[in-house]
C-alpha cells in the first residue's frame, strides 16, 4: 500500500531520501505523524519520528550537512537519538533498536535491531505503521500487525501479547486509555483486560508522566470516555484515589444521594463543549471533591455535603502537589472556581432575593474569574429534567444580567481599595498593626454593602469616622 505524500511533505521526505541513499541505511518515518496523516487528523505540529537502520544520530548530521545554513543538530548519545528543527518541522532520529525490560523499571535495555525489532516494540499496532524513505520502496507503507484495518475498525490493541507490552512500560496503560479518548477508538479485549491485569505495574511511573497523559484525557472531546475506563480498569484508584472515592450511592432511611462521581462526570463533558481550558476542566473536576469528606446525613433534612466547597478548595492544593502539576497562577485558578462554585447557583435559587450587596461581594471575590466561575455552573447543570435546567439557565441568564449591571454601576470586578493602607498608615501617622486591617476591611464592606461609593471621597470621610472609634486622629491629611 502506498502512503499518499501530500506536496507540504514532499522536500522534507526528498530530504530523508536523499540521507538514506548517502548512508545506505533503511529508513522510515513511523509511528504518530503516519497515523495521523491516515486518519485525517491535524498534522499542523509537524513533528516526525524517523527510524533507520543504523546509526540516528549520524543520519541527523549528514541531512543537517545538506542544508543551508546547517540546523543544529542536538544528540542524545546515551539514548542514541538526534533532533532537529528545520521549517518548522520537527524531525527526530532513532536507531532501530530491540528492547528488554527489567520488571522494577520501565527503563529498558536497548540493543541495535531490525525495523521489525522497532515495530513490535511499539506500543499499539496504530503506531507501529511506517513508511519507507529508500529509493526502490519509496512511500511504501509497511503493516506488519494490520494497523490500517484496525483504524477502519476503530480498535486499539498492542502489536504483541499486551500483558507484556504494558508490563514492559506500564506508562502505556494510560496511553491506551488516552488514545482510545481522543481518537474515539474502543480498546480491543483483550487488551483492556491486561489493564485490569497490570494496573498495578502504574506504580513504577513517575508522577510527570502519569499527570501528562490524565492531562490529555481532560483536553479530549469527551472526557468521561477516559476517566471512566480509568475507573472501571482499577488505575483511578491508584492514580486519583479522592476522585475514586467519589463514586457509590448510600442510602439512609430511604433516602439515596446522587453518585456524586458519574454526576462530575457529566460536569466535566458540559465543560469541554463550553471551554477548551485546560484549567477550567480540572475545576469541573474537582468542584465537588470535597463532598466525601463532608457527607453527612440528618433525619427530617436529608444528605449534606456542608462546606464542600471550602473543603474541596484545600484539597486541590493537595492534589496539584502530589501530582506535580503546576502550582502558580493554574492552582490558584482552579482553587479559586471550586471554592466559589457554590455562590452564584445559590444566589438563583431566588431571584426576589438576589441584593445588589450580594451581586457586590460576587464581583469582588470572583474578580477576574468572573466570567470562567459561571460557565462553570452551567457545565454544572446535569439535570435531565429539561424543564428545570430551563429554569435554571434562565435564572443564570438572569444573574448575568443583574452582575452586569452592578458592575457598570460600582466598577467592582477589577477592584482596588480607594485607600491604600500605606496611605493609612501615613494619615494616622501609626505603623503596620492590627488597626491598619480593621480599618482597610471596613471601608472595603461598607463599599461592598452600598453604604458607600466606590471612590475616594466617601472612602475617606468613612474612614476618619472608623479611625475615630479606634481612637485615631487624622496627622495628615492625603484627601486630593
């Protein structure tokens, strides 16, 4: 079967011929660029895997010298890997090679090999596919374990006995799971159940690689596929245990609660057809996380999952720790949507009852995340009552409006205090102490509360009035 070489590819592929005839090495580009191209997918990242026959990093070098001005070539001697950037294509070098694996490491012993050695070391027949850059075979696409027929078919399974491909690199369970998300693909039998088999082999991975790919499940287009078969293969567990404990249903006096876990799910597939940040989907993850712990069941009122929200903000930070994702501004993100949740759902519970002092502190706290906290509670509408999600969206719609509204009015969403406490400080002539707060927290609720504008003329006359019940005097006056 021929590889239709599309004229974008064409001197990049002229390129690798040309080396190869240098050489005499059989060479071929392989794995995720060919999928992609036969799948239709986009290949706009440009990055491509060539395998030869020999050496890769001597191969790198010698195309290198055909060009002008000459890329550089960066090597990996002990990986025996080379790559380079040219055109914006990114073109990395390898060796055919055989590998063996010690059972305490995924890192394997490498031997030089044949191309067939380097297809059945891959890790799904998909990505075993390769295409050949030599003269005589030129395009040629070589499909030892029928990796066409099974992207036909939408299956995913290993070209070998999959207990050993995922004993060898248990890192490949979760790439299965992955693939099978993002692709749409059905993991083949078999091979799901040496998931279920070796889940405990998830162990010896390091924690970077296990959030790289739980971080491309959640950027898939139905997440939930993913987190499911996570699930129901025993990784999450290992992997997740706090989103793991989210799922069962008990019941008391014959009163059930919903399955908090299936329900997070669901939030998480709104979001991805809301929203493709990242971020935002780990909060559609985690907005209930905190409902285990704080369970609680009272005779006349029911399940109560009281302050989950707060609660599940603290274990966020936990959670990104332990698994090494990031803990900047991300975290703070994240944090910051799962302990507001709550607040606007609450405040359409009632719309007679929605006070401009509510809408107030709302805007303040929710700052600039505004916008991102209320996408998230219209993910989190799960309901298959579609007259009450009618209402509800109508009441969130009502919110927006009524948000927009007070924040025309009072400017409140990007707020600064009116009143520096350095300015404070310097008027009462006193030093950083507990006065300075109370003083700057009293002008900041008498804004929130309408008691005062948003400026700096009310703001000061309030806060001469609040110095003076502290005992203070005005020293110097900052008033203009």
């Amino acid at each position: 079967m021929k590889f239709v070489i599309e004229p974008y590819e064409l001197e990049i592929f002229e390129l690798l011929k040309k080396t190869a005839a240098k050489l005499g090495y059989p060479t071929y580009v392989i794995g995720g660029y060919v999928r992609d191209r036969i799948l239709g997918r986009s290949t706009k990242d440009k990055d491509i895997d060539i395998v030869c026959v020999g050496s890769g990093i001597k191969f790198a070098e010698t195309l290198a010298s055909f060009l002008k001005p000459s890329p550089k070539v960066v090597s990996y001697a002990r990986f025996g890997t080379a790559a380079i950037t040219y055109k914006g294509w990114s073109l990395e070098f390898v060796g055919a090679r055989k590998e063996s694996y010690n059972p305490d490491s995924r890192k394997p012993v490498v031997e030089d090999g044949s191309l067939e050695d380097d297809q059945n070391r891959r890790d799904f027949t998909i990505n075993a596919l390769a295409v050949c850059m030599n003269e005589e075979n030129f395009g040629e696409l070589v499909d030892p374990f029928n990796g066409i027929q099974d992207m036909e078919d939408k299956i995913l399974r290993t070209p070998l006995d999959p207990h050993i491909t995922f004993s060898d690199d248990p890192l490949r369970m979760m790439r299965a799971i992955r693939f099978a998300t993002q692709l749409g693909f059905f993991i083949e039998p078999k091979t799901l159940n040496a998931i279920k088999d070796q889940k405990e082999r998830i162990s010896i991975i390091s924690q970077e690689r296990i959030s790289t790919e739980l971080n491309k499940i959640l950027a898939a287009p139905k997440p939930s596929v993913g987190l499911a078969q996570l699930f129901e293969t025993g990784l999450l567990e290992i992997i997740f245990p706090e989103l793991q404990a989210m799922q069962g249903i008990e019941e008391k006096n014959g009163v059930a609660h919903k399955d908090n876990f299936w329900h997070t799910l669901q939030v998480v597939d709104n979001m991805a057809g809301l929203s493709d940040n990242l971020w935002l989907r780990w909060s559609a993850l985690l907005h209930d996380i905190g409902k285990p712990t704080t369970k609680r069941f009272f005779s006349g009122q029911g399940w109560t999952f009281h302050s989950h929200e707060v609660v599940g903000a603290k274990m966020t930070v936990k959670i990104f720790q332990r698994m090494k994702l990031p803990l900047d501004n991300k975290l703070k993100f994240v944090q910051k949507i799962v302990e507001l949740h709550q607040r606007p759902i609450l405040l359409t519970k009632d719309r007679s009852e929605i006070t401009d002092s509510a809408l107030r502190r709302l805007l303040f706290d929710a700052g600039e995340e505004l916008d991102d906290l209320l996408i998230m509670c219209e993910a989190d509408t799960t309901t298959a009552n579609q007259k009450k999600k009618a209402i509800y969206m109508e009441n969130l719609a009502y919110l927006r409006v009524r948000l927009d509204e007070v924040e025309q009015k009072d400017h409140l969403r990007l707020w600064q205090p009116p009143i520096s406490g350095e300015e404070i400080m310097e008027i009462f002539a006193i030093k950083p102490s507990r006065e300075v707060g109370l003083i700057k927290n009293a002008i900041r609720d008498a804004i929130l509360d309408g008691v005062i504008g948003n400026n700096r003329e009310d703001a000061y006359h309030f806060m001469l009035k609040t110095a003076e019940k502290l005992g203070l005097k005005e020293v110097k006056s900052l008033k203009d």
